[in-house]
C-alpha cells in the first residue's frame, strides 16, 4: 500500500511514518522505482507503535520490545512504576495548589518556603477503598 494508504489506515501523518521508519522502528519494502510499498504487518507494526507511544512509552523501550531485547510485559511493568511516581508527583503539587487557592495566596506576599515544605512532606497514602460486600439473591433458598 501506499504512504497516503497506509496513513489513513493507521490514523498517522506521513512524517511520523517516516519519523518511525528513520529511527529503526518500521521497515517497508521499496519497489523498483525505490516508492515504498507498506504491507500489513507494517501497519500492525504502526498500530502497535502508536498505542505505546499513547501509552507514553519511550522510543528506546518500543525498540527494545520491537526486538526481543527486552520482554514487554517487562517493559510495561516498568513503565507502571514510572507512572505511579508521576501520579504520586502530579497529586502532591494539586494538593499544595489547592492549599495556595484556599490560603488566597498572591505572588508578592505568599511564603514559598512554606509551599516547600508541603512538597517536600511525605505523603500519607490514603486506606484502601473497601469493596462493598454482597450476597447473592436466592430466591428459594429451600429448593435444590
């Protein structure tokens, strides 16, 4: 298939498609003429690279996974833990804004040293939500 094709196909644009394929990531076949000729395993390929790069995953560990030099499940369970520390970094600084907005503090007068040593506090985490039991309804308990 062609690049206009294979773009349509895969929701992309033709730089990232090419970006894709000057970093190793993608390798279609040329024709005679030296056209690219995109197959369906080329687009698979696009469709896996495009959700780990949605995901946030980087270049170097779809490479890696693209590969087989690291496993993906690997690669996933890494990244996780990437994303929980930002979570937990991302969560921290709403909670010091929120104490700005609720301080009312202004740019002039606000004690920075203060908001500091909020970020720099450990965070409690919070309980575990429990799960809501249940019994399963029976309607004639009495009835094999």
């Amino acid at each position: 298939m062609t690049v206009k094709e294979i773009e349509e196909r895969s929701g992309m644009t033709r730089a990232n498609i090419r970006f894709y394929e000057s970093e190793g990531l993608l390798a279609p076949a040329r024709d005679s003429n030296g056209y690219r000729n995109y197959t369906e395993k080329d687009l698979e390929q696009l469709m896996r690279i495009r959700l780990l790069r949605t995901l946030h995953l980087s270049l170097d560990d779809i490479r890696a996974a693209g590969n087989g030099e690291k496993e993906l499940g690997d690669v996933l369970l890494n990244h996780l833990r990437y994303l929980k520390e930002e979570q937990n970094g991302l969560i921290q600084c709403q909670d010091v804004c929120e104490q700005m907005c609720r301080d009312h503090a202004a740019y002039n007068t606000f004690d920075a040293k203060h908001y500091l040593d909020l970020m720099d506090m450990p965070r409690h985490s919070a309980p575990p939500e429990l799960a809501e039991d249940t019994v399963q309804k029976v309607s004639a308990p009495w009835r094999r």
